[in-house]
C-alpha cells in the first residue's frame, strides 16, 4: 500500500505541476478549463492505450521503443511550450489592453490554448503510464492484494492533488502584472528540463551517444529520486547527475526560446512605436 501511494503521489504532483503552471498563465482565460480538461481526458485515455500495449511498445526498434516514445512526447511537448512562450511574446501588449478594456472578456486564440492542451495531455500521458506500468511491476512481484494496491493509489491520488492545488493558488497570489513574466520563466525551465530528458531517454535507447560522461553528482545532497528532488526535475529540469550533451541541450533550449521571444516581442513593438509617433 504504502508503495503505491508514493508511487502515484509523486506521479500526480509531477503533472499537477504542469498543469498547475498552465492553469495560472492562462488566468482568466475563456474556456481555458475545458481546453485543460480535454487535454487531461486525452492524456488518461492514451496513459490507458500504452499501459495496454507496453510490452509491445518496450519491444519495437530492437529494445529501445520505450525510450524513443518517452522522448518522442517530451519532444512534442517542448514545442508546444516554446510556442506557447513565443506566441505570447507577441500578443502579450495586445492581451493586457483588451483585459483592461474587457476585464475578465480575454481570448488567447486556438492555437496557444491548443498548444497547451496538447502539453497537458503529454505530461499526464507520461506520468499516467509511468503510473500504471510502476503498479503493474509491484503487483508482479506479489505479496500486495489489488484493494491493498487501490487504497493506497486513491490516497496517493487525493494527497497529490492536495498539494498541486496548493502550489496553484500559491501561482495566483503572484500580482497579476509580474503573472506573466512568472509563468513565462516556469515554462521556459520546464521546456529546457524536458528537452534535456529527452536526451537522455535517447541516449539509454542507445542513440545521440555523445558527451556521455557525467559532470557532476548531487545526489548525496539532494536525490532526484526523492520528492523535493522530483519536484525540482519537473519545475527546472533538476538532475543529481547530468551529462554533458544533458546540459547542452538545457542550455541551448533556454537561449533559443527566450531569443525567440525577444524577437517576436521586437517585431510586435516596432508598429506600436511607429503608431504612437504619428499619433
């Protein structure tokens, strides 16, 4: 019992995390709880899908399937972050004027709320079937009834989402001015952080075999394995013991996405100079 508990509290406090993060950058948004709720719904039903077909996927490219979909929907979930964080480099002027002329009558447009939607669906996809296949092993070893399992999954459950809520509303104490520029720097560490697992998934499916040699280890300190240190990994990307194409990756992410951003912002503020110069 007490396993499966740990197991799915740390599993739901990863995702709430996420979830969490985008709930808050996309304050009063329209329709933002349904685009979540869709994303979340469609990350429980593909967590399903893959906790069915496991065995098959572990076997695909000699071995190595588990690891290239586990960097597969990081991938796509980086991407969706950077647009996300890019998109509102250009609209976030536009955005806060409406807000002031409309108050709570605010539209972010399909295509960020989709985005978000989709990393949603990939963070609980990805902590879902972690969960599922986590509880199948333990049940294979025997020695745990199936209610035994359940009870403590469903405590596991209710304490995650407890503390993901928690760190939610602590978001939203944050005055609404600096809210974007908060969730914006949360989204941008949680896009590297992905990026730099995927590369590590990559590497132990035996591909991208570069600068392999660890360059440090903080594990004596602050264990990945543990909660604070989970909790880290999802937020920043935290890893006791990186290697170095890891921390190209992290780095080269964060550059790129807050260079993006700069352009982007650059672009959408030279009309409004011009604008506000023959006015």
């Amino acid at each position: 019992m007490l396993a499966s508990l740990l197991i799915v509290f740390r599993e739901v406090i990863e995702a709430g995390l996420i979830i969490g993060i985008v709930l808050a950058a996309t304050q009063s948004v329209a329709h933002r709880g349904l685009w979540v709720g869709v994303g979340i719904t469609g990350g429980i039903v593909g967590a399903c899908i893959v906790a069915g077909f496991a065995e098959q996927l572990a076997g695909l490219f000699q071995g190595s399937g588990q690891e290239l979909f586990n960097a597969g929907i990081l991938i796509i979930a980086v991407l969706m972050l950077a647009w996300h964080n890019v998109w509102m480099a250009g609209h976030g002027k536009q955005m806060a004027n409406e807000m002031r002329q409309m108050g709570a009558e605010v539209s972010l447009g399909q295509k960020t709320l989709t985005a978000l939607a989709i990393v949603v669906g990939v963070a609980v996809l990805r902590e879902g079937s972690e969960v599922v296949l986590f509880l199948y092993g333990i049940a294979a070893q025997g020695g745990q009834s199936t209610a035994s399992l359940l009870a403590g999954g469903g405590l596991g459950l209710m304490a995650g989402a407890v503390v993901s809520a928690l760190m939610y509303f602590g978001l939203l104490t944050i005055p609404a001015r600096r809210m974007f520029s908060v969730t914006s720097g949360l989204i941008t560490l949680l896009a590297a952080g992905m990026a730099s697992q995927a590369v590590l998934f990559l590497q132990q499916g035996g591909y991208f075999e570069f600068m392999t040699a660890t360059l440090w280890d903080t594990s004596w300190l602050l264990p990945e394995s543990g909660i604070t240190g989970r909790m880290l990994h999802t937020l920043v990307g935290y890893t006791d013991a990186p290697n170095g194409a890891q921390l190209v990756v992290y780095v080269l992410t964060l550059l790129t996405i807050r260079l993006l951003m700069r352009l982007v912002h650059g672009k959408k503020s030279l009309p409004d100079a011009l604008a506000s110069s023959t006015s």
